[in-house]
C-alpha cells in the first residue's frame, strides 16, 4: 500500500509543460471565434424568424379584441429589441480581424462577456416579463373559442415552459457561454504575452 502512495505522489507531482506554438493557439482560437460568430447568426436568425411568424399573426388572422392586437404587439416588441440587442453583441465579436489585433480583440472580447451577462441577467427578465404579459392579452380572445381543459392545458404549458426557460435552461445556457467565453479569453491573453515576448 506504501508503494501505491508512492507512486501517486511521484504522479501527481510530476508535471509535464505543455508547448503550444502561437500559430496552433491562434487556430483554436480562430475555430471557437467562428464558432461563436455563427452561433451569434444563427441566434440572430432565429429571432428575425419569430419576428416575422409573430407579425404574420396580424395579417392572415382576423381578431376582434383589442387586447389580441396589444398582445402581438408586446411580443413583436420584444422580440424585435431583443433581436437588436442580440445584434449588437455580434458586431462587437465580429467587427475586430483578431489576427491582426489581440489586444484590441481582447477588449472586444471583454464587452462581449460582459453584454452576454447583462443580457441574460438583466435584460432577460425584461424579455420574458413582455412575452408573458403578451401572451395573457393574446390568450383572452383565442382561448375563449376552445374546450375548458384545452384552455387549462395550454396556459399550464406555456407557464411550465416559460419557467423552464427562465430557470433551468437559461442557467444552462449561461453557464456553457461563460465557461466558453472565459476559456477564449484566456487564450488571447497567452497569445497576446506570447507576441509580446517574440517582440
């Protein structure tokens, strides 16, 4: 048994420096950078997308309630901010040629994490809150036409949902983004120490 933790102390004691030339460093990063940058679109997209499902409502649907119309109209509101926000966040990832400038990509990648953690910190809730009160004022004309436990489980459902993006998959979400985010940071720091000792 002695031996056993001999031998697992020699282990973990040794250490074996790991070498990575700033070309192969600058790869890396380049793959997470445009991993992010399509992620971002894709993002982006998705909300342009239900912009437009959620405004076609207004056109190919004839309502009576006025609380319908306000209802959509909160919720095209929102989704349009959010989307504009969401595209300001993805010009400050993608503007700067990192390759050309770290440091100044660095900074840039700064703001980034720290509008990514406004946005779903702060601004989020803004979100849900209109997307919910939206969606109240869109279910008083449209939940009247259906049957009782239809209405029951469509409102349980978008409850359930809501608290589960809210909670569960937001954390998630934040969680993997941050831990990215940081991971790239770290590697244009090595990368921006490694061209300012070859200087």
């Amino acid at each position: 048994m002695q031996e056993f933790e001999h031998i697992q102390s020699l282990w973990q004691s040794h250490s074996v420096e790991v070498k990575i030339t700033s070309e192969e460093m600058l790869d890396q990063a380049k793959k997470e950078v445009n991993s992010i940058r399509t992620k971002s679109l894709f993002n982006i997209g998705g909300m342009v997308i239900s912009f437009l499902a959620i405004s076609s409502l207004l056109v190919y649907f004839d309502f009576s309630s006025w609380a319908t119309f306000l209802g959509i109209g909160i919720i095209v509101l929102a989704v349009a901010i959010y989307t504009i926000l969401l595209y300001r966040e993805h010009r400050l990832i993608s503007r700067n040629d990192f390759t050309e400038h770290p440091g100044a990509f660095l900074k840039k990648l700064h703001e980034y994490q720290l509008s990514r953690f406004n946005l779903y910190n702060k601004l989020y809730w803004f979100y849900a809150a209109a997307v919910s009160v939206g969606f109240i004022l869109f279910f008083f004309e449209t939940l009247n036409h259906l049957n009782t436990w239809i209405q029951i489980a469509i409102v349980l459902f978008t409850v359930i949902w809501m608290g589960f993006c809210a909670t569960i998959l937001r954390k998630s979400y934040m969680n993997k983004e941050k831990e990215r985010i940081d991971l790239l940071i770290e590697k244009f720091e090595r990368i921006s120490a490694q061209f300012k000792e070859s200087v």
